[in-house]
C-alpha cells in the first residue's frame, strides 16, 4: 500500500522536528547536561515517532476502508498496530 503524498506531509514534517530533537539531544548528552533534562528531550522525541507511527497506521487503515485496497488485511494492520505498542 502506498500512502497519498498529501496524507504524508504533515507525517514527514512530524519526523523532521523529531529528528531535530534528537540532535538536540545527542547535543545535551555531549554537553554533560542535567539527566533529567536530557531525559525530558528524549521522551519528547519517542512520543513523536510513536505518533508518526500511529499517523501512518491510522492513514493506511483509511485507504484500505475508503478504497478497498487488497495489499493491507486487517491482521496486516493489527500487527503493525502492535508493533508501536
């Protein structure tokens, strides 16, 4: 299954600002910032690939309702699901 280009926009830009964000915190680990800081940054950082992964999986399970596509079954998408659990 291919995912619209107009759906992915907001998706990449999502993982761009995440990118970003764990330069950032590879920067504070070099710096010998506080854990705590370091700690907050990171969390940051897993919970907007987790939502990146979720917007992926929530735009396929869409196409696959919406136009019937026959590459995705629904235990395809449940196991893609879990694996961001």
């Amino acid at each position: 299954m291919e995912l619209d280009s107009t759906e992915i926009t907001p998706i990449i830009n999502r993982l761009k600002r995440a990118q970003g964000q764990l330069a950032a915190v590879t920067g504070m680990l070099e710096e010998g910032r506080d854990c705590k800081d370091i700690v907050t940054q990171l969390a940051a950082v897993s919970k907007a690939l987790d939502r990146a992964g979720f917007a992926i999986i929530a735009t396929g399970l869409e196409q696959c309702i919406t136009k019937e596509d026959a590459s995705m079954n629904k235990k395809d998408l449940e196991k893609l699901f879990l694996s961001l659990a």
